[in-house]
C-alpha cells in the first residue's frame, strides 16, 4: 500500500466510534468554515491540479492582457509643485479676525478644506481662463483624443474643466502642512505650467477672498447697525404702550437667582387656582375610592361585606343568632316542631335575621351616600377650578405678552450692543491684507513618463489573473459540486471515511484483488481494519455495502471486504441482496442458482440450503435467486430480520450487497436489519447534495452509517505518481 492509500484509509480509523455522531444530523455539512478548508495546503493543491489547464489558460490571458496595454497606454508626464498652509496668518495690527488654531480633527478639517478648495471646479475654470485651454486646441485633442473643431463653447469649457480635474492630485500628508499639487498630461512643459498655475491661482484666491470678506464685513455690519437700532427703538416703545394699556407692572425687575428664568407678575387668582387644584385633585381620589367601595359593595352579598362583618352590632347579633340556634337544635331534638319552646326559639331567630339585614342594609346605605357626598364635593372643586382657570388663563396672555416684549428689547439691545462693537474693529482692520499660503516647490517639467510602468502593469495583471482563476475554480467547484478527494468526505457529508480505493490500469477488478500487493487489495486491507477498529464492541455481526447510486464500486466493495474477513479465518457469508440487478455472482464465477435469497424470503427454501460454497475458504455466498415481480414486499416483512437472526448463529460476519438508495427502496429495508452500513460512493462522479440526500434516508430508516468508502479515486488527478485508469462495471 502507498503512503496515500494508507494514509486516507487510516482516516477511518482515527475518526472515533461512529455511534458518538448519533446525537447530531450525521448527513449536514459539518461546522468548519470553508474559509479554514481554503488555507489547507492539500486542499490547495488539489484544486491547482484538477483545474490547471483553467488556471494556465487565465493567466495567460492576463498576461498578455498586461503586454498589450504596455503598447497600447499612452506616454504619461507627471509634474509637482506643493504649497505650504497655515492655519493664522501674521498680524499687523493685532484685531484682525484670524481662526483660532484647531488641534487633532479640527486642524484636518482645514487643511481638507483647503484641499478641496484646490480641487473645486471654480478652481479649474480660473486656471483654464489664465492659460486659456479652452480656446486651445492641442489640449482638448490631447484630452479627448479627438477633433474638438465641432464642440460648441460651453461645451469645451466643459471638456477643459472635467480634464484639468480628472489629472489633477492633491495629496495632504499626514502631520504636515505641506500639500502637494501633482498634474498628469501627455506634454512634460504642459504638466509643470497647469501644476505652478494651480499654485498660483489657490493663492491669489485666498488673498482675494479674505479682501472681499473684509470689504463685504463693513457694508453688512453698517446696514445691520442701522436696522438693529431702529428695531431697539420700536421694541421699547411698544414694551411701554402695552404695559400702560394692559395695566401690568413688572414686578419681577429684580434679578432672578442664577440658573432660573425672570417670572411675571403674580396674583391672588394663580395663588387660589393652585390651592384650588391641589383640593379637587384630592376631592378626585376620595371620590374615586368611595366609587370603587361603593361598587364592591353593590356586587358583594350583604351579610359578606367587609364593613358589616366588621360591625360590633352586627357581630353580637351573629353571636347570639349562634347560641338561639343551637339551643333550637337541641329543642328539635326532644321536643316536636309545634311544641311552644321550639317555636318561640325559631321565632326569636327569625327576628334576630331580620334585624341584621336591616343593619347590615343601613351599613351599606351608610357607603352609598359617602360615596354620592364625595361625587358632589368633586364636582363643585372642579367647576371653582374650571372657572379660576379661565380668568388665571387671561392674566397670563397679558404676562405672557409683556414677557415677549420686554425679551425682544432686551434682544435688541445686546445686538445693537455687539454690532457697534465689531464694526468699530472691522473698521480699523481694514484695507490690511495678510495670507497665509505660500508656495514651497515650483513643478519643472518632468523627463521621463510616469506611466506605463512595465512591472506595475504587468504585477497589476498577474494579481487580477490570480484573483479572477481563484474566483473561477471556486465557481466551478460550487457549480461542479462533486467530492473529488476523498479527504472532503468528513467535511461535506459529516461520516467518517473508511478507506479510498485506487483507480485500477487495465485490469479486471477480480484481477488485482487476486494480487495481495496491488494497491486495490492493499486499500481494502486497511478498509477492513477500519471496520473492525470503528466500534468498541468489534467486528459487527451483519455488514450492508450500498450505494448512491449503480456502478460506484458497491459490488467490487463487497466482493472484497467479504474475501479479506474470510482469509482472516473470520466465517463470513457474502449475500447478493440486489434482486434486480445482481453481479456478485459474476464475480465468483458461480451461477445465480435457482434458489436464493429471493426464495429464502419468500419463504420457499430454507436459509442454509441457498448457500452456495464458493473456491476462498471461510467464504459461502447466496446468491439472489430467481428475480421476484416485486422485490420490496420481499424486504418489507419480517422473513429478512429472521433470516439474518438464525444465520448470524453459524456465521461471525454476514456482507450484504444492497442495491442503490436513490433508485429503489430495498436499501432502506436492508439497512433497518443490519447491524452497520457502509457508503459506497465514486469519487469525482457523486454529487454532495445526492449523497445527502440518500444518507439522509439512510438514517432515516434506522441504519447505522459507520462510514464512507471511496473507489475510483484518481491519483494522478490528485498530484500522486501512481496513477490507474481502472473504470469499475459495479
């Protein structure tokens, strides 16, 4: 056996007892993350090697893609300049405005501002109308790669304005105040003069713009000056017509505590109303209780309320009510009912019920009229609140109104206050005129081009030639959806792997298990070991060999594990229970026989006499017989069970070849009886979603899955130098 084939059937036996995955779904994929399965080396180089003419064929593509834009990519001249910005400018008089100095995010925040200032297309038109590309013709070819002859004015400042944005890269160094201003064309001179024009233009501009906001500030703050005083004006003179007319003196012009608002005038009225709402708030909640006693008191039984039950009157009367009746019980019981004693007894019972209804009937009179008392007195605190409501709620517009008033003056005031004020500094600093950007490096023209780089475009090309095979093999794994390696088996179908079976060269399948070297028998050694290791308990008695689907190797499988455990001097019995299509028989060069399992099950020969003897020692075969009408109401009762019950006595292991899961339900029967199962599957030809889904009936009908079996599995596919082309018939 190569280290291979070792290797992947030893994978079975480390996996554990299989009966420790009964608690999860055996047949979804497992949790590992397809992401940690992608970083397996082998994993890698397996699919390198099953998709390598795909993986060659995209990077040569790239690759040349690479070459051709290498010929094709215009020469490109790259020239900088850089300017220096500084958040305050130097001062001359001391009360110029400046910006105060930002530090952290705020400092960044300027300086991209700056940046995108630099990068605005007002910015682009100055420096189009400075060196007058829009009326260049040579540019706008240059820019557009064609005639610009038929374009309309607009239309080339357009054209001018989008190129000298699109080529132009300001970039904003971190930790410094030195921005660079970098502009790309196909004329080295062009680039250095439209570079050192931006500069220029940034700087003329920020110089202009501090002198039309200053000259802008006076006119402002004078037309604000003139408006701000007469507002102040008009407030006041209204503050004092509508305090004289709606007769309110402001009582609060004393300074209110820090932290609290100037109050208004106060009144008896708002002090009435308050203590008046406190009332009928209260009034409220007694008279919501009395309703709610009153309520229970209507609904409960007279004599169980809890104010009766409570009352002295009424517990004497209950008392003496309980000493007259057992004295009447008594009298009952010596002397007949029209005897004098027992009626006068009754009688003052009688009278002694009727007096605590009475008082019981006056105790809750007694909660319904305190709950009509507390009704009224509710009513009567809200009608005096409602009416102290609407006379409070006129005091309070007038106040409200004087508040607004005298708030407005006081607006007025501050305002017109801080206008004098500012227009007096703006004033005296005007006419000044400071910057504070200047211009560091002057762009030369550059003498070599800048693009095409030959490595860049061509690492360029590599890296999306790697990146686009990467995503094409992985779109064809997902679409191909078949396990390849049998290593995958764990991973997607979440069962043990048991063994792989090489793919044979030229030879019959019989052939090469005849030849104990081989490395089929070697595969199916280690096969065999797997199984006797995959449980605590030993070799299983009864072994079911099926499949997802016909010619998967099931048959050869079960041929061979069969042969191995008999020449281990293990008593095996090999039964073809594929009733519609058997081939074991074919195998063992014995004919199919008249009687079989078929016969056995329906009951018309008995188990020991369908065993055939076949030439390997240790080795009896059934074959499946005469072929039913209907093989799975053979399988479906209880003759199977019974059969494998009295054969498991004469034999320690019984090897059944089932038929596919998939196409019939006869698996199903069979794997209910047998003690284990086994899955048979054809690398690189099953599909995942198939084999989970007859794993899945698998587990379904009760069958104890221990794990999977691998055949035809591809070395020299797999990047392995012994390599077989072997194709199975079963």
């Amino acid at each position: 056996m190569n280290g291979h084939e070792a290797s992947m059937a030893g994978a079975g036996k480390h996996m554990g007892d299989p009966t420790s995955q009964q608690g999860q779904d055996a047949f979804a994929p497992p949790s590992t993350s397809m992401v940690s399965e992608l970083f397996d080396f082998d994993t890698l180089r397996l699919m390198v090697i099953l998709n390598h003419r795909l993986i060659l064929a995209i990077l040569g593509v790239g690759l040349l893609l690479g070459a051709v834009s290498l010929v094709i990519m215009p020469k490109v001249y790259t020239a900088r300049s850089s300017v220096q910005i500084d958040q305050q400018e130097r001062k001359v008089l001391g009360t110029e405005d400046s910006d105060p100095v930002a530090f952290g995010t705020e400092a960044d925040r300027f300086l991209q501002t700056q940046v995108d200032i630099l990068t605005s297309r007002a910015m682009a038109k100055r420096v189009s109308d400075t060196l007058g590309l829009s009326a260049n013709d040579k540019f706008l070819e240059l820019a557009t790669g064609h005639a610009s002859s038929d374009l309309a004015p607009d239309e080339r400042l357009d054209h001018v304005i989008d190129t000298l944005q699109r080529n132009l890269v300001v970039d904003l160094p971190r930790n410094s105040r030195i921005v660079g201003v970098t502009y790309r064309s196909r004329d080295a001179q062009l680039s250095a003069k439209i570079a050192n024009t931006f500069v220029s233009e940034f700087i003329k501009g920020n110089i202009q713009r501090k002198f039309s906001a200053s000259s802008y500030s006076l006119d402002f703050l004078s037309n604000q000056l003139s408006v701000a005083k007469n507002k102040l004006e008009q407030s006041e003179r209204l503050l004092i017509t509508y305090s004289r007319a709606a007769g309110l003196i402001d009582a609060s012009s004393r300074a209110a505590p820090q932290g609290e608002p100037q109050r208004g005038p106060q009144s008896l009225v708002t002090a009435n109303l308050v203590e008046l709402n406190s009332r009928s708030t209260e009034a409220k909640a007694a008279r919501l209780q009395a309703e709610e006693r009153w309520l229970e008191a209507s609904k409960t039984p007279l004599m169980e309320l809890p104010e009766v039950l409570s009352n002295d009157a009424i517990q004497r009367l209950l008392q003496k009510r309980a000493e007259l009746s057992s004295s009447l019980q008594e009298l009952r019981v010596h002397l007949k009912a029209d005897h004098p004693s027992v009626v006068q007894a009754a009688t003052e019972l009688a009278e002694i019920d009727r007096e605590a209804k009475v008082l019981a009937e006056a105790i809750r009179a007694s909660i319904h009229n305190q709950y009509r008392t507390a009704a009224r007195q509710d009513a009567a605190l809200q009608g005096a609140v409602d009416g102290l409501k609407l006379a409070t709620l006129s005091e309070q517009d007038r106040g409200v109104r004087y508040n607004i008033l005298k708030r407005e003056v006081d607006t007025n005031r501050q305002l017109y206050d801080s206008l004098l004020q500012r227009y007096k500094e703006v004033s005296a600093a005007s006419g000044v005129t400071v910057n504070n950007i200047a211009q560091v490096d002057v762009a030369e023209a550059p003498r070599k081009p800048t693009s095409p780089r030959i490595l860049v475009n061509m690492a360029v090309a590599l890296g999306l030639s790697m990146v686009t095979a990467a995503v094409a093999v992985l779109v064809r794994g997902h679409l191909v959806d078949t396990i390849d390696d049998p290593r995958e088996v764990e991973s997607r179908l979440g069962i043990p792997l048991l063994g792989a079976v090489p793919l044979a060269d030229g030879i019959k399948p019989h052939d090469a298990l005849l030849d104990a070297r081989s490395d089929i028998s070697e595969a199916y050694h280690a096969i065999r070991t797997a199984i006797e290791l995959s449980s605590s308990a030993g070799l299983p008695s009864s072994l079911l060999l099926t499949s997802n689907s016909p010619a998967e190797g099931k048959s050869t499988s079960s041929f061979a594990l069969a042969r191995d455990f008999a020449m281990l001097g293990k008593k095996v019995l090999l039964i073809d229970a594929d009733l519609r299509r058997p081939s074991l028989h074919l195998l063992l060069e014995l004919g199919n026989g008249a009687e079989g399992l078929s016969s056995v099950l329906a009951r018309k020969t008995a188990p020991r006499d369908a065993i055939l003897g076949t030439q390997i020692d240790n080795l009896g075969f059934m074959p499946s017989g005469p072929t039913p009408p209907d093989p799975a109401n053979l399988f479906s009762g209880s003759r199977l069970k019974e059969m494998l019950a009295e054969l498991e006595e004469h034999y320690d292991l019984i090897v059944l070849d089932a038929p596919p899961v998939l196409a019939i339900a006869d698996a199903l029967e069979l794997t209910a009886v047998a003690k284990v199962t086994v899955f048979v599957m054809e690398a690189g030809v099953v599909r995942v979603k198939s084999a989970q889904q007859s794993l899945l009936r698998l587990h379904r009908a009760g069958g104890r899955v221990i794990g999977a079996v691998a055949t035809k599995y591809n070395l020299k596919m797999a990047g392995y130098s012994n390599a077989y082309t072997y194709s199975y018939g079963n």
